[in-house]
C-alpha cells in the first residue's frame, strides 16, 4: 500500500491539536490528524467541560439546600444521579456538535486516523500498522493524570479524572490525593453531592500556586461545607480490605495516620503523553514536562513542532488552543512568530471561584520586587450583599510606577469580573486607568474598581 503524503499531519485532536486544524482551513492543505481517544481531548471529555457541568449541577443542590437561608421552602431537594450523568454528556455533546461517534463521522476538516500515533522516522507516523508520511507534524498528545509509585496503590484500585466525571454510582467516602485545582474542583462537586471528602497535599499548603489570602478563604469555606483536608500529610502506602480502601498518610515527622473510604481519585500532577510516541525515531528532544520547543513552539527537529499541555507550562485549554494555532501558523510562515505568554489568566471554578492573572503577593515577595497590594473584601460592596456572596476578595498587585503585576479575585463568578484586569495587564494600562474607569452600580466590578483605588491612593 503507498504510504499516503500529507502537508501536515498533527498528533491529538484536543484543544491543541483541532485548534492547529482549523486555523489552517481555506489554505488547500492535506491535513492528518490521529487521534486515539475521543475527539476533544481532554478538556471536553474528562475535565473542564464535565467538571464545569458537574459543579454547577451540585451549586444549584447546594443552593437549593440553603433557599431557606433566603425565605424560600424547597422540600425535599435531592438529585437521580444517572439522570445528572446524562445531562453533563447531553452538555458535553452540545459543546462537540453531537455525540462522540457523530463527531468522528462527520469529522471534515482534515483526515481522521483513529489510534495510537508512533514515529517511524523523522517524516514518518504508524498509525495501526498504517504507515503516515507528512512534511511537517505537530505533537500536539497533551498530559494524562500521573500516578505516583505508592506501595499497594494499584492493588487497591483507584480513578483517575477520566473515571471521576463518570462515575456510575457515588461512592460514600472519597480520598483526593492531590490539593490543587483539579482536586479542589472535585472535593466541592463530590462534597455537594453528599460524598464524604477527604483531601490529602503532600505540601503544607493547598493550593499552593494561588495567592494565600484567597486559597485560605476558599479552604475554609469548602472545610464549612464539610470537606476534611489533610495538608502536609503524604500517602506512603494504600491497601484495600473489607472496610474500604485503606491510605497510610506520614507527615513530615514521620508520624502516621490513616484515611479509609470507598474510592481513591488521583489528582497529584500531570504527565505529558509521549508513552508508544516513540519520540526518539524523530529525533526531538523532550524534558521532564514534555516536548523541549523554543518561543516559536518548534522543536529541535525544524519540521516538528508541539503545542498545549505536551509543551507549555501552562497547562489550560485557552493556551493549548492558542498554541495549536500558533504552531500551525508558524509551520507555514516564512517569518514565525513567538507565543506570547506574559499574561496568562486561569481560574479554579469552584462557588465561589478563584481567578488568576499575573504574580502573586508572594512570588512578588519571594523574588524581592518592589510592589504595593490592595485588597478590597465585598463585605461592602452592595451587590455581594443583595447576592449572598460577601466571602470572596479582590487582590490587585501594582509596581511602585503603577504598571499592574497581578489581580486575584475570590467571588462567583471571578473568571469574568478578572477581564478587565486581564486587558488592563495585556494593553499596559496602569492602575489610574482602572481606578478611573467607572463601573455600574451593583456589580461585583465595582470591587475591582475600588481595589483599584486604594492602590491608587497608596502609590
Ligand atoms: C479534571 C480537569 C479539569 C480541567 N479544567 C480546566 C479548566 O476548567 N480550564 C482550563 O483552561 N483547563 C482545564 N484543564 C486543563 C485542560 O483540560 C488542558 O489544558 C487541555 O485539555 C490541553 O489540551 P491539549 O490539546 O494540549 O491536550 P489534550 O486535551 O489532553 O488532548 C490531547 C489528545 O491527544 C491524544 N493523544 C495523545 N497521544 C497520542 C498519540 N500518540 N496518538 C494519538 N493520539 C494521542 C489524546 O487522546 C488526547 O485526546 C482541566 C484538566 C483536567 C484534567
């Protein structure tokens, strides 16, 4: 059989991979793309999207449950687990254009090859026994949960985030290995579902990349909810009897402890998906997080370039979307041009949510720069208020000049409130220009507004 030529074949259909396709579209190019799993990847088939669904699902539970907080009588508030199931893959189809099956067949805008991708040689992809050749290939396989070697895990038995957004029945106690976002996000969700939670971090703090004003008060709020949180806490062993699955947790003195519950979920880091690439027969460097690329996402091989979580050290779909067309651009211009990555924002979508852009006060700290903070609480603020949502925070970070270092707001609904700090960062606007810029009465936005000024007051 002759080996079919393409001008690009991409390696993973998810946020980074159909980005690089559908950027080249309208260009008459012959375009593969292999993918082994679901169309998507990861973000809408086993995290944000599901996860999204799934926490908004358990909010409204929650919030139904608490109605007579605000005069309300809702009796009775409960949920038909499979019938939530149902909704979140009725979601989730929305988001594809149809079910998983749908989308493979009615797949058009490059050649779909279904398995597992291997390089045979620098131009050259196997794709179950079928051999691909291109001029030009984008790694674009993404990460998948790493498991780390505990002693009995595996015997145990434990789920991933793939297994987590699915799962036919709810267990009744759940241990998270891992206090990050993705294991913060699935300790409120499972916790609103009624599962008792148990969250175990290895480091002292949870949450450990987000600002600490904002991480505490999040740790609290889903500690009031009735999550249980075990931090600085390691688990060096698991082992399952007739009780449930058995963690043996030893703290930094040494001192052990146990956590028992009916599942374990793996949220402890992500590994980069280079198993069976055989990425040597390419000759393309990797590290320990990945695919080695220089600004202009190219590997050492300068047909190959990687794009998303496989390459970034930011690991969320707004960047493997903005990397996979990137890389496709570049793979076709005569002058590329670099990723820009100097304002990056990103969220932890919990209720209420943390939303993230630039550095922290201690990074600013640790790194002995010059900086003045503002907080701004919505104790005050009339719409947090009317809302109910009088917990969260507003941060914002300025250097001594007034050019803006960071924002940090805790609220519902943060991700949104963040935009204009995002742009202000991202255009170079500078802390007079946001304290000036008026907001409408009740908003939440006018906390940001107000954060803005006492920055400006103090600078
Ligand atoms: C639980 C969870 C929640 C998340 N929530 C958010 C969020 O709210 N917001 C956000 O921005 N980010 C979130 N993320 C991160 C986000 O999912 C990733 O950043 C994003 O999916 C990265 O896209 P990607 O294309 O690089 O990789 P992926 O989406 O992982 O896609 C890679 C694809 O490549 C395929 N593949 C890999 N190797 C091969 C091979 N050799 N041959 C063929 N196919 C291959 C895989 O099957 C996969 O489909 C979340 C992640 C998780 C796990």
């Amino acid at each position: 059989m002759a080996t079919p030529e393409f001008d690009l074949l991409v390696i993973g259909g998810g946020a980074a991979g159909s980005s690089a396709v559908t950027n080249l579209q309208g260009r008459n190019l012959k375009i593969a793309l292999v993918e082994r799993d679901k169309l998507g990847g990861t973000c809408l088939n086993y995290g944000c999207d599901p996860t999204k669904t799934l926490l908004h699902t358990a909010s409204q539970l929650y919030n139904a449950r608490q109605a007579h907080k605000l005069g309300l009588q809702i009796l009775n508030a409960g949920f038909d687990w499979s019938a939530v199931l149902a909704q979140v893959r009725k979601v989730l189809d929305q988001i594809r254009g149809g079910t998983p099956e749908e989308a493979e067949r009615d797949y058009k805008d490059a050649t779909l090859f279904k398995g597992q991708a291997r390089f045979v040689s620098p131009h050259e992809v196997e794709v179950n026994g079928q051999r691909l050749q291109a001029d030009r290939i984008i790694i674009a396989g993404g990460t998948k949960a790493t498991i780390p070697p505990i002693e009995g895990l595996q015997e145990a038995g434990y789920i991933t985030n793939v297994e987590a957004v699915s799962l036919p029945v709810l267990p009744k106690r759940l241990a998270i290995m891992g206090g990050g976002p993705i294991g913060i996000e699935f300790s409120q969700m499972f916790a609103r579902f009624g599962v008792e939670v148990t969250v175990i971090e290895k480091t002292p703090e949870l949450l450990e990349t987000e600002d600490r004003d904002l991480a505490e008060r999040l740790v609290s709020q889903l500690a009031r909810e009735g999550v249980s949180f075990k931090a600085g806490a390691e688990v060096v062993a698991a082992r399952k009897d007739a009780s449930g699955k058995r963690l043996t947790l030893q703290n930094k003195g040494g001192r052990q402890s146990e956590v028992v519950a009916d599942e374990i979920l793996v949220a402890v880091g992500r590994t980069p998906a280079l198993d069976e690439l055989n990425l040597e027969k390419a000759g393309v460097e990797r590290t320990g997080k990945g695919v080695r690329v220089d600004e202009n996402l190219r590997t050492n091989a300068p047909h190959i370039w990687a794009a998303g979580d496989i390459a970034s050290k930011y690991q969320f779909t707004h960047v493997a979307s903005e990397q996979g067309k990137r890389a496709a651009l570049n793979a076709f211009a005569s002058e590329p041009e670099p990723f820009d990555d100097k304002v990056i924002p990103w969220g932890i979508y919990t209720f209420p949510s943390i939303a993230h852009v630039g550095q922290t006060e201690q990074e600013l700290r640790e790194t002995g720069q010059e900086y003045v903070a503002a907080r701004h609480t919505f104790e005050e603020v009339a719409r947090a208020i009317t809302d109910a949502q009088t917990g969260g925070m507003v941060k914002l970070l300025a250097s001594p000049s007034g050019r803006i270092l960071g924002g940090h707001i805790l609220a519902d609904d943060a991700g949104n409130l963040l935009s204009p700090v995002v742009l202000a960062m991202k255009a170079g606007l500078t802390v007079k220009t946001l304290a000036e810029t008026i907001q409408p009465y009740p908003t939440l936005a006018e906390a940001v507004m107000q954060a803005a000024r006492q920055l400006q007051e103090k600078l």
